[in-house]
C-alpha cells in the first residue's frame, strides 16, 4: 500500500470542510464536540485537516466523522463525484 498523494489529503479535507460549513461549525465548536465525545483532538489537528496538510491522522478523521455524522467510507474515498 503506497503513500496517499496529495490529492487524496485535498478531497477529504475538502469533505470535512463541507460538512463544517453546512453545519456551520467552527474549528474550535468542532474541538469542543469532539472532546466531549471522548475524542482528544486539537484545534491544531482540526486546522492542518483542513487545510489539506499531509499526514492526517485516521483516528482523528475518525473521531470528526462521527461527530459530524459523516459515513467514513465517503470521507477516506478516493472517488472524486462524492
């Protein structure tokens, strides 16, 4: 299994920013969500996700997913029509 180029990083960043927007959830309400739910997640992981850094963490797309009620297998996709 090869390394995830960037834009695969890009098309689930994008998804989770989606989903943010339509919530219209801020990074730090998606910290608060997230912590509360027992995922340990940063305002700085939240960040880097979305702005579509290298090296995103599965749990932390995880832990998001779910907050946001969003099917992970739709968010991880490397289909670009979802």
């Amino acid at each position: 299994m090869g390394k995830i180029d960037k834009e695969k990083y890009y098309m689930i960043s994008e998804r989770i920013r989606y989903a943010l927007h339509e919530l219209g959830y801020t990074q730090a309400e998606l910290v608060k969500l997230c912590q509360e739910q027992g995922y340990d997640i940063k305002q700085s992981s939240i960040s880097k996700i979305t702005s579509s850094a290298t090296g995103l963490s599965i749990m932390n797309v995880v832990g998001i997913s779910k907050v946001l009620n969003l099917d992970l297998s739709e968010v991880l996709s490397t289909e670009s029509n979802t």
